[in-house]
C-alpha cells in the first residue's frame, strides 16, 4: 500500500473504529442488564442471560443475509442501515423501562443485535482490506479493536454507577441515561457516515448485477465453506465470543450478589476486564506486524485456560483489599484474562479470511452467524452454574479456549490454495 493510498484511507478507518466502539458499547450494556434482569424479574442466572441471548442470536438469523446485502448494496450503505436499525433497538430497550416489560427489553435487545451484526460484517472486513490484509491487515483490527474495548469498559462501570448499592431496587428505567447516550451515538455515527467516502472494493460490479438479475450468473462451485480453514475458524469465532462474554457477565452476577461487593464495585472490576481488552488490544496493534496471528492466538489461549484455572480453583476466602472492599483474587485473575481475549478476534479473523479473496463478504456473514456463540455459550454457563455455582461454571469457557488453542497450533492452515480466488 503506497503512502498516498494510506492518506486516503484515514478517514475510512477513524470511521471504522468508530463503529467498533459503538459495537461493544450496545453488546456489553446488554450484558451488564443481567444484574437488573435477575433482581427485578426474580430470574435465575440462566435467564438472566436472555437479553445477551437475544442480542445474539439476532447475528444468527442475519448473519449470512448481511453478507448478501454487503456484497450487493456496499460499505456505506450496509453501515447506514445498521445504525438505523440500531438506534430503534436500544430505543426499544429505553422504552421497556417505561412499560416494566422484560419481554420489551428482550425484543429490543435483539433488533439492537441485527445492527451489531451488520455493524460487525462492515467493521472487520473492511479494516483488513484497508491495511491490505495479512500482518498489516491483522494489526488494524487490533488498533481497531481497542475502540471496541473503550465502548465494553464505560458500558459495565456506567450501569454499575446508574445502580448504585441498591441492587434489590434496580429497574431497566434506571439505565435510561446510558440508553440515550447510546442513541445519540448512532445519529451522530450516521451523520458521520453519510457524508464520509468509504471505498467499495468488494460490491458487486454492474455486470454481476446484470448476470444476477437476469438469471445469467455463474454458479460458482465453490464458497467459504470449501475452505477447511475457514470452516475451523467460523466455529473458532463461535466458541471465543462466548468466552469474551462469558467471562464477565457470570464474574458481574458472582460478585453482584455479594453484599460485600454490590453492582457499583463489580461494575467498576468487569469494566476493568474491558480495559485490559483494551491494553492487550493496543499491545496487539504494536506488535501485529511482527508477530503472526498464529503464535499470538496460541499464547493468548493457552495463558487464558491458565488464569481461568487459577479463577477456579483458588480459595474465595484468599481476597484483597479495592476500595475498601474484600475482592475475591480470583476477580482479578478474571480481569486479567481481558490480555488474552483482546487480540482473538483479529487473530481467528485473520488466519480464517486469509487467502479467501472474492469469498470474503460471503466469509463475513456466515462469520456473523457463529457470533450467536456470545449468547448461547454463556446461556449454557449460566444453566451449568444453576446447577454448580458462578466459579464453577468456568469449565465451560476452559472448553472453549481448549478449541481456540487447537485451532491455532493445527486447524488453521489453508489447505485449500487450488481453489481460485480472484
């Protein structure tokens, strides 16, 4: 890439990180309503998941359709109707508030979750191709990424300070200051982007408009899914985002109900495991271009099982001292685990789009199905920890990243490189 097209390019990824914040802002305040579920609609920890569950679940059903609309319509116009869309789900969720319904939040949820997924099929395609893939393509999505984690580390700490110590009292209203200021994010977020130039290279040109609209188009034998690859990395993609959410919403509910603790304080320590995203995201970004998605895939997974380990088996009786509270050690090792999964995404995103060429709009929106995973994975670590305790139900995450190490040392190499691409 010459430096020329670098400058043209500035403006493009400021956008793009925009919306990476806005991404992890609306995903993990939908997460941090767990607390609010479980105490004002007596649920357990499993349902108090539901909103997270939803959100998710939305990337299912629209995953592969934003793929298609991507390829078809571009950039531009799939991140315009993702902030639309978006801006009419989280004002759902703020209406719920009014209407004491939790089915209200749910739905609200799950619209929110259809423009987090288109959101996420622009985001991360696009920032590699801006850094022209491979290493470079890698370390933007890590720069990009620490965006993200600034939108997950305000969206816990605001919803703690919103409910203060009185968690048995809290209600959805209570979040309507952090509904509104998510809101007023996505109308400026379009403003931004109709008038911003984002560049377009992989919307269909007006002959394959053409050829489709006519019947005419070539049925092309392949897709991503030939790719073996990529095929280990979709579910790769499934199984981390589970653990990055899972982690912690099942620490929030842990230490919530603490009276010890309180949503404010654990508000303040899940906030800080989004911050360490954040550190390790920008770490990332610095050291993206020398070192490959692999080696930095396979470190990250296997001192994450480690410092899950050491949440799991440590004595709660072994705490330390934060704001004049006794926080479990424990706590901390979760926060810690934010250096690992900070440069995941990118990794898995890289190794599995590698070498995928015209597949990859495609490759994003199946991609986005699997992001379901950051619903369904901790909507089953709450069901196990119904049955054997918050701490106990990390083994479900250990799993996870057990799969993530698997598919760094061996299931990420391209086998499939006779497959044209171009």
């Amino acid at each position: 890439m010459t430096k020329q097209q670098s400058k043209s390019n500035i403006l493009p990824i400021v956008v793009m990180f925009a919306l990476f914040f806005m991404i992890a802002f609306v995903t993990n305040f939908a997460g941090s309503m767990g607390v609010i579920v479980k105490n004002q609609f007596n649920a357990s920890a499993a349902l108090s998941q539901l909103g997270t569950l939803a959100n998710f679940i939305a990337y299912a059903c629209m995953g592969i359709p934003a793929g298609i609309i991507l390829k078809r319509k571009g950039y531009k116009f799939t991140s315009l109707t993702a902030v639309t869309v978006g801006f009419l789900g989280v004002g759902i969720q703020w209406m719920s508030g009014y209407a004491e319904s939790f089915l209200v939040y749910v739905i609200g949820a799950f619209v929110a979750g259809f423009a987090m997924c288109l959101l996420n099929i622009v985001v991360n395609p696009m920032l590699n191709t801006l850094g022209g893939g491979g290493n470079r393509g890698n370390q933007l999505i890590q720069f990009g990424g620490s965006c993200n984690s600034i939108g997950g580390t305000l969206a816990p700490i605001l919803l703690g300070y919103l409910i203060g110590g009185n968690v048995e009292t809290a209600s959805v209203s209570d979040a309507a200051p952090a509904m509104i200021i998510a809101m007023a994010i996505f109308l400026l977020a379009f403003v931004i982007i109709f008038f911003t130039n984002i560049p377009e290279p992989h919307m269909e040109t007006a002959e394959e408009k053409a050829a489709r609209l006519a019947g005419t188009q070539h049925k092309d034998p392949h897709s991503p899914l030939s790719f073996r690859h990529f095929v280990f990395g979709a579910l790769a993609i499934f199984f981390y985002v589970g653990v990055e959410v899972g982690i912690p919403n099942m620490a929030n509910l842990y230490m919530s109900g603490n009276p010890t603790v309180g949503a404010a304080i654990a508000g303040t320590i899940v906030g800080l495991y989004w911050l360490m995203m954040m550190f390790g995201r920008l770490i990332g970004g610095a050291i993206g271009g020398k070192v490959s998605s692999k080696t930095m895939l396979a470190v990250v997974s296997l001192v994450g099982i480690c410092l899950l380990l050491g949440v799991m088996f440590l004595p709660e009786t072994s705490v330390i001292s934060f704001k004049g509270v006794n926080l479990p050690v424990s706590m901390v090792l979760m926060v810690c685990c934010g250096l690992c999964t900070s440069v995941m995404w990118g990794s898995i995103f890289n190794l599995a789009a590698e070498g995928l060429g015209k597949y990859t709009p495609a490759a994003s929106g199946i991609f986005m199905a699997l992001v379901c995973g950051g619903g369904i994975v901790p909507f089953l670590q709450g069901l196990v920890a119904d049955g054997i305790g918050y701490i106990g139900s990390y083994v479900v995450t250990i799993a996870c990243l057990l799969y993530i190490l698997w598919y760094a040392l061996f299931g990420s190499k391209n086998v499939n490189k006779d497959i044209k691409v171009d």
